[in-house]
C-alpha cells in the first residue's frame, strides 16, 4: 500500500471539515443553489487575492479559458499559438472556440519556450493569439510576455490552472494578459470538492460579457444575446472555496515551497534531472517534476516498492492526441525535441501540503536508491 500518495483529500478534509459543513448549512439554508450571493461573494475574495478587478465563476477551467477567448475577440478560424506539453483542456478549448492551436516546443523548464514564440511570430503575423501555460507551478518570465505582446499587438489568455498565487519577478501570472483562466479541480492549490474554474481581467467589459456567456448568453433572464455555455460556478463551491479553501492557500503555498526547496536540496541521483526553476519565476509547486535517464517504468515500480505514488505529466504531446488531428490546420510550426523529451521521461513526486517530513524523507530516500 502507498503510504506516501500524490494528494491527500483525506488530510485536507480533517483541516477544513467544519469549514466546509458550515458553507454548506449556509447555502442549505439559504435556498438558493445557482448563481447567488456565495458565487458573487468568492469571485470578489478571489480578484481581490489575485490582484485584478474582476473575475467569473464557471464550471470548470477548461470553460474559463474558452470563454476567455470568445470575450478577448477571437473569432472562428483564428490561429492560436499554445504549448504543445499541457492537459488537453487547454487546446481543447481553443478548438471548441472554432479556432486552430498551432504548438511550439517548450524551454528547458517544460513550459513554453518565449524565443521560439518570437521567432514564429516574426514569420507568422496572421498569428493574433496566444495561450501560454503556466505549467507545473512556475511562472513564464511575465516581462517576456508583456514584450511579446506590444511587438507584436498579440492577445494573450494566460492559462494558470496550475499556478494560482505564482509571480514572475512580482508580476502574478495572469496579469499580462487580456484574460486568465484558472481551474479548481480537487488537485489543483486551490480545489474544490468537485469541478469549478474562473476567468479573471482587468476589464469591466470583458467579465460583463464572460457572465453573460457562461450562463447560456443571457443579457438579462431569457434574453439571449449571445451563444453562450451552461457554465456556473454553483453556490455550495463557491461557499467552500471562499471559506474553507482560500484563507489557507498561502498556508499552503508556503508548505509547497519548502517541500520543493528540501526536494532540490537533497535528491542527488545522477540518473534523475531536476529541470531549472524558470528565471525570476516565484512557483507555487503545483508539481514537482524529475526528469528520468533510464527506464521511467522502472523508477516508478522502485517508488511504489518504497510505497511512494507517482504521477506523470504528460505522457503524450497535444499534438499526439488523435482528437487533435480532426482539427483541420492544427500542427506544429517547431521541432518539439524538448516537449517529446518530458512526455517520454517525467516523472511527477508527492508535493502537497500535507505532506510531513518525515514522508518526504521516505520520498528522498526512494529516489536516492534507485540505481538507475
């Protein structure tokens, strides 16, 4: 049995247990489930913690970032440039937009590679778009991005699922960009007991326009102006993510921090690379990441001996997917050397912020043994 596991729901719920059972009773005996005074309430606690002036509840993140990129104008056939070495959800909302993703190869941290970026644009300039992730925690170099976007007029939705709380050289993730999605997906820093996502901007006119299409395009009730989704944050997990969830996320963060400083600090097996830290990225540690030299099954078979639970992320590129071929005009405008190299050799440890010292030492230890 796995004494060390990937995340532990069971713990969280021992910390926020009365939290949530009185979110709950509130909400039960408010009588009101869909889009009320506990959805409107987290969205203001959640802009106020992210640093921007509004943000709208959905269903998922994978909703958020679709939405995003309606409001932010994209239209039917656009191009969107994105990364390649991501959750699905990410170009699948481009697709579902009716627009094409359009992938380039991702930097020696496994997130998208900005250089690279530039150099597509330079020879691209029918390219308007771009979605880049915040992947495994870190934080693009939000500088870069801001230079990107003004050379080149480009629209930027930011995808942070992974990244709530994450800077870059004190810039927060999704403040670059016209738009952010976030998700809140039970193994996200900041989950729900179930699915949920926001959309978070500067912009009064967008978040006015991203309720509208998150609750069927409604401009007021049966008065449809546009096509929108079934896409509402409901009240019970916006009760509990206000509540229960939030006032412990830096609590949380910090627990992650250090549990990623020890990691650095004591794994030392030469068949195992840790990938640099972006520069001027101040993580959050969504994951933790090793690069495998070797048989990757191998090390994960050594780490459940030791009774660690691993993750991978992601085994296969986007570009891979069969789903992504029906999408006519999808493909690659790089080599996605490095992208493949993370699908074929990451392995994803234990990082959570339950997770004590004395489990981590278990984690280290394993790592350290395997011969490789």
């Amino acid at each position: 049995m796995e004494r060390v596991v990937l995340n532990d729901f069971r713990a969280q719920w021992r910390a926020t247990r009365e939290a949530v059972l009185e979110a709950v009773d509130r909400v039960g005996q408010s009588g009101w489930l869909i889009l009320g005074a506990e959805v409107s309430a987290f969205e203001e606690a959640l802009a106020a913690r992210w640093g921007l002036p509004f943000a709208v509840g959905c269903a998922s993140g994978l909703d958020a970032i679709e939405i995003a990129l309606r409001c932010a104008g994209l239209s039917p056939g656009d191009r969107v440039l994105t990364t390649p070495l991501s959750a699905f959800a990410t170009s699948l909302a481009v697709v579902r937009a009716g627009a094409v993703p359009l992938f380039v190869d991702v930097d020696a941290s496994g997130l998208l590679d900005l250089d690279l970026v530039a150099e597509v644009l330079d020879a691209r300039r029918d390219v308007r778009f771009l979605l880049p992730v915040h992947l495994y925690g870190h934080a693009l170099d939000g500088d870069r991005l801001a230079e990107l976007r003004d050379r080149f007029d480009l629209v930027i939705v930011e995808d942070c699922a992974q990244a709530i709380g994450a800077a870059s050289r004190g810039r927060p993730v999704g403040t670059t960009g016209t738009a952010a999605a976030t998700s809140f997906y039970p193994t996200k820093n900041l989950g729900a007991m179930g699915d949920g996502g926001a959309l978070l901007t500067a912009s009064a006119p967008l978040a006015e326009l991203a309720r509208s299409l998150r609750d069927y395009g409604q401009s007021e009730r049966y008065v449809h102006a546009h096509l929108g989704l079934n896409s509402r944050l409901d009240e019970l997990q916006a009760a509990l993510l206000r509540d229960a969830l939030l006032p412990r996320l830096d609590d949380w963060t910090r627990r992650r921090r250090e549990i990623a400083r020890l990691y650095l600090e004591r794994i030392r097996n030469p068949a195992l690379a840790l990938p640099p830290v972006p520069g001027g990225s101040e993580s959050v540690w969504h994951l933790f990441p090793v690069l495998v030299d070797g048989d990757r099954e191998s090390f994960r078979r050594h780490l459940g001996e030791a009774g660690v639970a691993s993750g991978i992320h992601y085994p296969w590129l986007i570009t891979e997917q069969e789903a992504l071929k029906r999408c006519e005009g999808a493909r690659a405008l790089t080599s996605l050397d490095r992208a493949r190299a993370f699908a074929r050799r990451e392995v994803s440890l234990p990082i959570h912020p339950f997770l004590d010292d004395a489990s981590l030492a278990i984690v280290v230890r394993a790592c350290n043994s395997w011969p490789g």
